[in-house]
C-alpha cells in the first residue's frame, strides 16, 4: 500500500519528521491480519506554529489515520527580555 501526504500553500520550508520508536506492527484485534503503525510531523516552517502530527494505522487495505496539532510548551523560566541578544553577523 503506498501513502501520500502533502502540505499546501507553504511559501517557506517544509519539514517531515517520522517520530522515532512509534513503528509497530500488531494484531490487536486478533483476527489474523497485521495492523502497521506509524507516526510523522509534517510543518510549514516560518515561525514556531504548531505541527501537524499524524498517527496512522494500516491493516489490510484499510488505512485509518488520526491527525492533531502539537503545542508549545510555556518556559518555566523565561528569559527576561533585557538578556536576550539578537544573532547577527
């Protein structure tokens, strides 16, 4: 079975990261037929907006995807804004 994904409208960079250690194959229903897991990210990478993070599930034929937005953490200890120094050459 062959999958495709895409993103649209991404006038900057874009980024597609398979999560490491979520590829499993299971039988969890037990009826015999494997079911193939895996996850990935995919982002339109101009600014720190969330990526799109999708579980898929492959048995048989069949794909079954689910597909959410990842969050920013809050900084327990932010910086103050006077320590911060702009990177320039």
């Amino acid at each position: 079975m062959k999958g495709v994904d895409f993103a649209k409208e991404c006038p900057l960079y874009i980024q597609v990261n398979f999560i490491r250690n979520t590829f499993a194959v299971t039988d969890l229903n037990k009826n015999g037929k494997a079911e193939v897991w895996l996850m990935y990210k995919t982002a339109c990478r101009s600014d720190v907006s969330p990526a799109n993070m999708k579980i898929v599930m492959y048995e048989g034929n069949k794909k079954y995807m689910q597909e959410e937005q990842t969050k920013l953490n809050k900084m327990k200890n932010p910086l103050p804004v006077e320590n911060i120094r702009l990177m320039m050459p």
